[in-house]
C-alpha cells in the first residue's frame, strides 16, 4: 500500500522573497519515500519555481491569471473568483493529505477555500509579527482569527511570534509549532573574497558592509544610510542587495548623492550570487523596523560575519548581543553608527564574533535540521488522524 503522503503548499507566486526562497530551499529537501510535495501559486509562478521544478517539485498557477492581471480594477473580483474557483478544482483533482499556507495573502484568500477539502490537514506559517494586520478592515482580521481556529497547526518562525500568536490572537497553545529557518552550508573558496572585491572596483583594504533585503520601507535603508553620514572613517563601502519593492529606490539615491556619498554606498539590486557578498564581506546587516526571523541573518553569520541587526522579531533570538554581533533599538541611526563604528575599530573583535556566528548558524539554523523538523511535524499530524 502507498503510504506517501501528498503536501500542498499554497503562496501568491514564487518570486524572490524571504518566504519564497525558504521553500526552495526546503521542499526538494523532504523525503521523498515519505512525502509528495507540490505548491499552488494563486497569483503566478514567479522566478523561483523554475528551481523548484528543476528538482522535481511541481509548481501550479491558474493558467489565465496573467492575462486576468490586464483587467481594469473594477473587474479585479474577476480576478479573484477565477484563483479561488481553481483552486478547488486544483484541491479535488490532487486530493493532497496536508495545505499548507505561507503569507497573509495565501491564509485569508484560499485558507476559507480549502475547508471545503475536509480530509486534509490545515497548517498556517506566520513568518512576520502581526503589525501587518493594522492595515485590514476589522472584518479581514476577524477572518484571520477564524481562521486560527479551525487550522490544525500554526508554525512561527520565531519565539517572538509564537508569543504573538499565543498571547495576542488567543491562539491554543497546542497548535503552534516553533520551527526556525535554515540555511544550507555553501563553502567557498579563498579566492571569491577578492574575485568579488575586484570584480565590482573595490580596494582589497576597505571594508565592506553589506545589507541584503529587499527595497522596503520598513527594512531601515534610509536609517542606515543615515548613520552612514555619521562615521568618522571613509575607508568602507556599503552594498546594498535587494529588489526594489516599493519603488523607494531613487528617494534613497536622492539621499545618497545630497550627503556625497555616491563614491560609498552601491546599489545591486537583486542577485543570484549573494553568498558570493556576503563571503567577500566584513560587517552584515539587517536593520528593519519589523521582522519575522530573517534568512539574510543567518546567511551572513554562515559566512563568519558578525551582524549588526535591529532589536525586532526574531533578529535577537538568532544574534546573541555583544557575542556573535551586536543588536541595536530600531529607528535609531545614532545607535547603528556607533555599532558600526565599534566593529570597524576593531578587527580582533570582528574575527571572534564572526567565528562564533558561524558555529551559532551551524549547530542551531542549519537547513538539515530545519528540514527534519518539518518532517517529524507531519509525521505526528498524520500520525493523529490515523489514532
């Protein structure tokens, strides 16, 4: 008898993301004896989904959408009848053991939907604090809650936000699970550091702080930016990786080229070889003003960074202060610079901590142990139905 058990995991699209990118690295990782995976994209494939299905994962869009998305807005309801109607359809024909939501998006528009498939498991991941849900209707909200209730598990990513969930969203404690991202180990050679540093014009003896996140506002470029003008020294460069989302990009040239610092600060937008950044780096950084549990984090701490981040979501839970970087208040430029200013001061103390941020990635963040719990997770909610 076939025992596999069919997984479905629901998003918007496989477009660059941190949820987005966490699947890719997750889902061709699954045992495959154990378990079918495929992920329903409402709103378009993305980028990412030729990887997955490079792998084997099948990816799934509703073929009209992208025609659909030419639609005047008054017709958008269209739009969103068509992803749902499709999706049930998708539902009945593959008729999957588990649906399993990613983003707020997914949750609030298919979660509803997927009731309507009642053999299957219900999971949420909620991989941000819930700030976002100030900008609802109080009826969208009240449908998120539930929601809640009627899903079989609710994963978070940090401690932080299942506290969120437990204390604020009245969330039964037996239905959450804690499960941190991971990051796969890449080893590179000693010569990518100065390929890299040569390749984009800069001086083997500068320091190089790099930023990887996506053009938001609530991911603190413009705070960063600002304490850049406060540090003492010129001898740095700053690489900024990241889409721009939001279209805040010429406001941040704008403020780059007021405060001269063009010759510093380099905009790369979004790349393939951030790894390859991170390693020709001295000094990470992730500033934002909200967060869930970032993988550009622990990307830098794998790459022997010590990581300056902003004391928000779960950035503290995988940066132990003063002991694989520093954590510093949100919104707050002045504390920013002279955390910069501190590791730029002094390399003995960049070594050591970007040595201990490395073990810290490896023994508690890696991608095998990440993997395997989501699998001991499935394996005890498929275990109950069987009770």
């Amino acid at each position: 008898m076939n025992n596999i058990k069919k997984l479905c995991f629901v998003i918007g699209s496989l477009d660059r993301g941190g949820a987005e990118t966490h699947l890719v690295s997750v889902l061709p990782l699954l045992d495959r004896s154990q378990f079918q995976t495929f992920v329903y994209c409402f709103s378009r494939k993305g980028e990412l989904s030729t990887i997955l299905e490079e792998q084997g994962v099948e990816v799934y869009a509703p073929p009209c959408n992208m025609l659909l998305k030419k639609l005047p807005f008054l017709l958008k309801p269209i739009l969103l009848f068509i992803s749902v109607v499709s999706f049930y359809q998708f539902l009945l024909r593959r008729n999957p053991d588990s649906v399993h939501f990613f983003l707020p998006a997914s949750y609030l528009l298919m979660g509803p939907v997927s009731l309507l498939h009642r053999r299957s498991k219900k999971l949420m991941s909620r991989r941000s604090l819930n700030l976002y849900q100030k900008k609802y209707w109080p009826i969208v909200r009240s449908l998120e809650f539930w929601l809640h209730k009627r899903v079989d598990k609710i994963l978070g990513n940090s401690q932080k936000i299942i506290d969120e969930l437990k204390v604020d969203e009245k969330v039964d404690e037996a239905k959450l699970a804690l499960i941190y991202n991971g990051v796969q180990v890449v080893e590179k050679t000693r010569s990518i550091r100065q390929d890299i540093r040569k390749s984009m014009g800069i001086d083997s003896s500068d320091l190089i702080l790099t930023i990887v996140a996506n053009l938001i506002p609530y991911k603190g470029h413009h705070d960063l930016l600002e304490a850049c003008t406060m540090l003492s020294r010129n001898d740095w460069k700053l690489i900024i990786v990241g889409h721009d989302s939001s279209g805040i990009r010429s406001d941040l040239e704008n403020f780059v080229f007021e405060n001269k610092l063009c010759d510093q600060v380099c905009f790369v937008g979004a790349r393939d070889d951030v790894s390859d950044l991170w390693n020709a780096s001295d000094i990470g950084l992730l500033v934002s003003h909200e967060e869930g549990f970032s993988n550009a984090v622990l990307e830098g701490m794998l790459a022997r960074l010590p990581m300056i981040v902003t004391d928000v979501g779960g950035n503290a839970e995988a940066v132990i202060d003063g002991h694989t970087g520093l954590v510093v208040p949100p919104r707050s430029p002045e504390a920013l610079a002279n955390a910069i200013e501190a590791l730029m001061e002094n390399v003995e103390l960049r070594s050591a901590m970007g040595t201990k941020a490395k073990e810290r990635a490896l023994d508690t963040f890696s991608l095998k142990s990440c993997v395997a719990e989501y699998e001991a997770l499935y394996h005890e909610l498929f275990q109950d139905c069987t009770r």
